[in-house]
C-alpha cells in the first residue's frame, strides 16, 4: 500500500519549527504512516540539523512534480530563501515571516496541485509575518484566500488526543468576536465540523456548542445570544440532519461524554481549556477549505531556537491524524 504524502512547511526560520519539523519527519511513527516532505529554505535545516546534533540524508528537489518518493533519505522542496548564514536565529525579521509564509503556501499548492496529500505547518510568528507586510490572522483565513474560499468559510479545529474542538471566531478582539457570532457563522461552523468530521472517517458525529455567556446565558438572565442566534441555528442544523447539542455553559461543557467535537463562539474559550489539558501537544486543523491543513498550536519558542530543547510531539500528533485523514478519503 502506497503511503499518504505530507507536506511539512518549516514555520518561521528563526524559532523552533526547522527542528520539530525536521525530528518529526526523521520519527519512525511519522515514517510508518506516511511519506514526509520538508518544504522551506535548505540552509535553514541544516543549520538547525547541525546544532541539534543530527545528521539527515536530505535529498532536495526544486518543484514538488519533481519529487522522487521511492529514493533514500528525507525528500525536501528547497525554496532557497536564504543565503547561507543569513537569517539570525531567536530574532523578529520581516524575513522570517516571509519565510514561514511562503513555505506555508509551496506546501498548500502542491496539495492543490495533487503532489501531496496534506500539509502540516509549523510555528510561525505572527509579529515576524507583520513586519513582513502580509494579511495574516491565523492559519484558517490564510489557507481560504490560498485555496480561493471566503475567509469567513474556514474555520479552526484544536485536536489533540481524543478531543476536538472547533472555534466560531478567533484571531479577533472580544468586542469584534461577539459582533461576528450571528445565526448563520454558527450554522456555518456546525455544518463545516460535521463535514470534516465525516471527511476524517467519523461517520456519525455528535457536536456540542457552548454559549457564549456564562452559564448559557441562564435562559436570558445573562444575555440573550443564546436563544436569538446559537439555539436558532443549532435547531436549524438539527432539522438538517446534523447530531448537534446546546447551548452549553463553556466552563462545563467539555465534562459532557460522547461527543467528537465541541464548538466554542470565543478563541478563549477553546485554547485555556486545550492547552490546560495537552500543553505544547495541541494541533490546529483547518476545516471549511479544500484541503487536509494542520498547525501546530505552539508559538514559535525563540528562546529555546537551535537548542535542541525543542519536542515535536504536537507535529507527530498532527501528522498521524492528517495520515489517518487522507487514508480514509483515500
């Protein structure tokens, strides 16, 4: 049986995401499930390869159509952003950003172009990719403007174990989030989480949604979102045939048994509860696109670039779950 291609885009140069990238794609879990693709700058890998103290067979190719899968060691799509010794590890540069972009995007378009079957991503750093001059709030929005879907149609999925949560708003202040929770974003976000779901071979999901006000909103007492907007379009999901339960209080609701995803209206909401739980494990999944995209849910760590301090533990995750995906879809 042929193995599902991945793609793994180094995240910013200057962080952690060359060597967990790297450790991941030399792991033996990783190596079972899948053939890894490294996708960014050469001099990058080496450098961190170097100080990490490992020594890969890298075999590099300059376009994925290019790319020999059967050959020894570990294939690369080199982007050649660097000059040998020229990006500065642990610094902020509109270079790095840059960097963690374009290679974000050579790995999104060889899955578009059928090269690959999924693409993961490293840690970026968003001040980097603003110094940087590019639109970027998050993974989800920068995957729809490259794959041609409205923004407003991808949304974020943190996984990690067995839990799943989904978020209605993210990268945006409280004050715009709770604007941007109307009927139709939460009908939206409940059908694109039933879709992914049965896209990774769930096929019957159950989905809770949580409130957006404590306790629910406490039949009103609290505020009135939760019987204007989420109740009206979790009742329009249900009559459409999708398994779906709320509102439920935020605080409470990850307590509640058997369900293969919980949607959340708030980044908060979801990322306290997952990275309480699965601390530097947690992986982003970007649904409501045409592509399998997964993120790691750490930052980039500058403090600890080129250490070997690093654990690519959230990558692995992320790769095995994208392996098991695109097996499935087949």
């Amino acid at each position: 049986m042929t193995l599902p291609r991945i793609a793994i885009a180094l995240g910013d140069p200057a962080g952690i995401g060359p060597e967990i990238a790297l450790k991941a794609a030399l792991d033996e879990r990783v190596r079972s499930v899948c053939q890894p693709l490294l996708v960014g700058d050469r001099s990058v890998v080496d450098t961190h390869a170097q100080l990490c103290g490992l020594a890969p067979r890298i075999r590099g190719f300059r376009e994925a159509a290019q790319i020999d899968w059967e050959g020894e060691g570990l294939a690369m799509l080199e982007l050649n952003q660097f000059p040998a010794g020229t990006f500065a590890l642990g610094e902020i540069r509109a270079a790095h950003g840059r960097a963690a972009c374009d290679a974000a995007r050579a790995a999104i378009q060889a899955a578009l172009d059928g090269q690959v079957d999924a693409v993961v991503a490293a840690p970026q750093t968003e001040t980097a990719i603003k110094l940087a001059g590019i639109e970027f709030d998050g993974y989800p929005s920068f995957v729809a403007r490259c794959t041609g879907v409205a923004a407003e149609d991808a949304f974020l999925m943190i996984c990690f174990d067995r839990t799943r949560i989904v978020h209605t708003t993210l990268h945006v202040s409280l004050r715009q989030a709770i604007s941007l929770i109307t009927r139709e974003r939460v009908g939206a976000v409940i059908r694109s989480a039933d879709a992914a779901l049965k896209r990774i071979g769930i096929a019957k999901p159950r989905l809770a949604v949580s409130g957006l006000n404590p306790h629910a909103g406490e039949d009103g007492m609290f505020g009135s979102e939760e019987t204007e907007i989420i109740s009206p379009a979790i009742i329009a999901a249900k009559s459409a045939g999708v398994d779906v339960a709320g509102p439920f209080g935020a605080d409470t609701m990850f307590h509640h048994a058997g369900y293969d995803a919980f949607i959340v209206m708030i980044h908060d909401q979801g990322h306290i509860a997952a990275k309480l739980q699965a601390r530097n494990r947690t992986a982003g999944l970007t649904i409501g696109t045409p592509e399998l995209f997964s993120s790691v849910a750490h930052g980039s760590a500058l403090d600890i670039a080129g250490k070997n301090l690093a654990s690519p533990a959230a990558v692995i995750e992320a790769v095995e779950r994208l392996a098991g995906a695109a097996a499935a879809t087949g």
